[in-house]
C-alpha cells in the first residue's frame, strides 16, 4: 500500500510518501516547508497563506522524489488535529481535493498519535514505547493502555518549545529559539535556581519563563541562563517519562518533536533509560519534527484496520485529543 | 550493620524495611538522578522529603493515620517510619462481605475528608497507599502531595481513587459511593462541589 500523507497542523507544510513493507514503514520522500514570522509568533492566517502558496508544488515535488506516479497512490492522509484552524484546514482542502481527482480513499489522522506510530513503523525492536512527544506546542507524555493512546502527563499552560521560543524571542535569538539555546548552554556553567513545576505527571513551565527572562534583565549571563533553562526543563521532563513508564511498567521510551533534536535532552532521557534498564529510541530528525510521513503512516495502520473515512465527513478537529483515538491497529 | 530489605522499588524512591532502635521500620530512600545536575538533584530531593514528612505530621495531627515517623534525613532524602503490619486495601477489599466492605469505604471515605478539611491533598490515593490495621485506615506514600485549598485539587484527589477503584476493583464499583458517604459525612463545608467537580474531571477525559 502507498500513501500520501499531508501534515499542516502549525507552522510546517508537509507532504510525505510512504510504503507498507512487511508491517513497518518505508519511506519513499518526506518534504516540506516551514513558515517563519518576520517578528513575533506564529499568526494562523499567515501560516496558512504561506501553505496554500507552497502545498501544490510540494505535492508534486514528494511524487517525484518518491519515483511513483499519482495513480500509484491508494490512499490520501491528512492531520485532521490537533492545530491551527486555518492551517488545518488548507491540509484538509488539499488532502479532499487530491481524494476526489484520483479518487481514492481518504482518512484523516490525529497528529500526536502519528508521531507515536513513526517510532514504531521505522525503528527496529520499538514495539510498546513510552512517547515523550516535545514540540513548540505539544508536551505530551503518551503510552498505550485499554485500547487507546492515553496522555499520562502534559504540560498545564505552555509547551516545552514555545518557552524556549519565547524566551528566545525576549532576549532576541532568531526563531525557532531552541538550537540557538542549545548552542548558547554550551558555554554555560552556573546554575540559577529556576522553579522546577511537576505535579504527578505533568509539568508546567510559565513561571520557569518569566524567571529566566528575570535574570536576564538583571544582567546575568546569558550563556549561563540558557544552561540553567535547560537544565532544569529536560530533567523535570525526564522526570514525568521515567513516572509515566514505572507506573505503566513499560521499558522502551521514544522521543518525538522539535525539541527531541536537542541532544541534551536526547542524552538525559537515554541516561534515564539506561539507569531503568529500558530502551531508548529516537527516529531521524527528520520523522521528528512535523512532517507528512508520519501522517502517511499513520493513515496506512487505520485504514488496513478497517477505518473508513467519507469526503463529506473529513472535518478537522482543532481540540483532537490524542485519547480520543480509538486504536483499531493494535490490540 | 542492619539487615534491609527492598520492599519496593519506584520511579522516584526506594522503599526498605529496616530496623531502627527496636522498631521495625520502613526507610523511603529518594534517590540520585544521574541525569540531572547536583543542583537541581539536592534541592528536589531536600525539598520533597522535607514536603512528605511535613504533610504526614500534620495529617497525623487532624486524626489521619499514617505511619509514625522516626527520623528524618533531608541531606540523604530518607524518612524512616513505622512498619505497618497491616493489609492493603488493595488485596482485602474484594473478598469482604458487602456490609464490611461499604463500612470501610465509608471509613476511607471520612478520612479523606478529614485531610481535605485542612487543604491536605494526598495525590495518589489509592488502594494500595491504604493499610488497614487495628481497624483503622493508614494513608501512605504522600510523595505527591501538596497543601492546596482549591476545589480542582480535591476533586482531582477524589478521581484518582475513583480511577483506581474501577481498574481494580470493578465488580465492586459501588465501592466508590461508600467513599463518597463517608466523605459527606465529615466534609466541613459542602461536598456537592466536589462531587461536582469530579464530573468535570471524567468529562474532560483526562487520565492518569
């Protein structure tokens, strides 16, 4: 089975082109575009403009670099959520349109889960993982159990990447913010207390914010802040995955996101699944940021599980819970 | 040197018996991180053993049983407490008799009131953080615990034993009403909010 996958929950257009190979995934292309605000944040309408103009051509570009042709597809995917409306929606539009002209099936698939399922369709020996799932807007800890995708721990106001972006922004790094925090905590050596907000299972990371952004306007070193940001964040992360996995008693943690490119995160939760005695996973960059692939893959599982999906009923979901996915493909 | 036994061994901490004087004791050992660094690793391991033996005194002072606590080691993240003879919930709670059982739950029920009534919220309640010995409830394992006044906090409290309740007791689902009798019963101030707020809660879909 081959399958086209559209992901435009955010900031990232992405189109990806996978193949079903003995259960796991082959990915043929993965391509896409990021929108960058000139100042300031991410404006839904913009981000959306922005994937309208490149999607068409990014379309196209994934069958070619994937060697297949249109006919060859049997299935279209789309993020149907989490994410931004407009964004979402220019996905959606594609993603019918492209249905109904080769008419062939389409399924729309929940973001969070797919970035799951990449781990598990590309990596060998990930078969049940803890997923810490890092991003600009998601902070998820997620586990499979009864049936479903459940999110054990989450973060209570901002996500991981949007702080780091924020604080960035604050002291004037370049979006996105977190490689250029990553570089700057290198030469960063003394450690300012910052609040450390775990409660069970989830996280909360404002008040860590308006801290740092504290001692940067009394004059401390910014080199030194970056390391103290990251890390007290990374390990309060670390922290509610190795929670998550004693508490479902699984022993595979898999990273996912943005910020899962960070290799000091990378190294403090492989140093937690060491310790645990656990494996740890973490797929390309590539299959960690958002991407179409993913969303392709994805597609692929629900559909050969039965999962059927009419062109009148493929409504986006901006507030898609990643626990109100029923998980047809596994048992 | 004293012999010591790991009983228990979670995400956060070790759990031994031990002897201390002429006591048999449990030691909760927090323990090292090598992931983080000292200073965050010292400050969170002063300041959650500090936390836990402090909400335990104080439940203990408001007529909650707990385990007594013998010492405690801030620097080395340990309390040592009284080893409870007793059974959990957890293994008696499905062979009792329906009469027995309701009376319990009420039991269990009164006395997390008792902490709600003064802001103490456990944060994982349980069967198995419940010991019954000498006809009483001991409440156990306050490591997520916080002070907090605020309906959301006891609500939540409420939905985890819920949660528990249904996942491994569900036969007995009934269970959890007993518990909400008790709690009527000894909550000062009106416990339909809380109640209320546990429908919240399971609306959300949020899991734990």
């Amino acid at each position: 089975m081959l399958c086209l996958g559209i992901e435009g929950t955010a900031h990232t257009v992405g189109i990806g082109v996978v193949k079903e190979y003995n259960g796991k995934c082959k990915v043929l292309s993965n391509i896409l575009k990021i929108y960058r605000p000139e100042q300031g944040g991410i404006h839904p309408r913009e981000a959306a403009n922005h994937h309208t103009l490149y999607i068409a051509d990014l379309i196209k570009e994934s069958i070619e670099k994937a060697n297949v042709n249109f006919a060859d597809i049997d299935l279209i995917s789309f993020s149907k959520g989490p994410g931004l409306g407009p964004c979402l929606r220019t996905g959606a539009t594609a993603a019918r349109a492209l249905s109904l002209t080769l008419e062939k099936p389409i399924i729309g698939v929940n973001h969070c889960v797919a970035h799951l399922e990449i781990g598990r369709g590309t990596l060998d020996d990930c078969t049940d993982p803890v997923l810490l799932y890092t991003s600009g807007a998601n902070t998820q800890v997620i586990a499979f159990a009864e049936g479903k995708y459940r999110v054990f721990g989450e973060t209570l106001d901002i996500g991981i990447g949007n702080c780091l972006d924020k604080f960035g922004r604050s002291v004037g790094l370049d979006f996105p913010c977190g490689p250029a925090i990553e570089k700057l905590a290198i030469d960063g050596d003394k450690y300012f207390d910052l609040p450390y907000s775990i409660k069970g299972m989830d996280i909360a990371f404002s008040g860590l914010l308006t801290a740092a952004q504290q001692y940067y306007k009394s004059g401390k070193k910014l080199e030194d802040i970056c390391y103290s940001i990251q890390e007290t964040t990374f390990a309060a992360l670390t922290e509610v995955t190795e929670r998550a996995m004693a508490h479902t008693e699984k022993d595979e943690v898999l990273l996912g996101g943005g910020v899962a490119a960070n290799k000091k995160l990378r190294d403090m939760v492989s140093t937690m699944a060491d310790e645990r005695g656990a494996s740890f996973f973490v797929p390309t960059k590539d299959l960690c940021i958002d991407n179409g692939a993913m969303i392709a893959w994805l597609g692929v599982l629900m559909y050969n599980s039965g999962v059927r999906l009419k062109v009148e009923n493929s409504l986006i979901d901006q507030r898609f819970r990643t626990d109100m996915v029923d998980v047809t493909w596994r048992d | 040197m004293i012999k010591e036994e790991v009983i228990y061994q979670g995400a956060e901490a070790k759990i031994c018996k031990s002897r201390y004087m002429d006591f048999d004791v449990v030691k909760k050992r927090r323990l090292n991180k090598s992931y983080r660094i000292n200073e965050i690793d010292n400050r969170l391991i002063f300041y959650r053993t500090k936390e836990e033996s402090k909400l335990m005194t104080e439940a203990r002072k408001h007529g909650v049983s707990v385990p007594i606590i013998f010492d405690v080691d801030t620097q080395k993240g340990i309390i040592t407490m009284e080893y409870l003879y007793g059974k959990r919930i957890k293994d008696i709670l499905n062979g009792l008799s329906e009469k027995e059982r309701s009376r319990i739950c009420k039991m269990i029920g009164e006395s997390i009131a008792k902490l709600h009534n003064n802001n103490i919220i456990h944060g994982d309640i349980t069967t198995s953080n419940m010991i019954l010995q000498d006809d009483r409830i001991h409440f156990i394992d306050f490591g997520l615990g916080e002070k907090n006044s605020e309906i959301e906090a006891k609500g939540v409290d409420l939905h985890v034993l819920m949660e528990a309740i249904e996942s491994t007791h569900s036969r007995y689902s009934d269970c959890f009403n007993y518990v909400l009798e008790g709690y009527k019963n000894k909550l000062d101030n009106d416990a339909n909010l809380v109640i209320r707020k546990i429908e919240d809660i399971v609306k959300r879909g949020r899991y734990r």
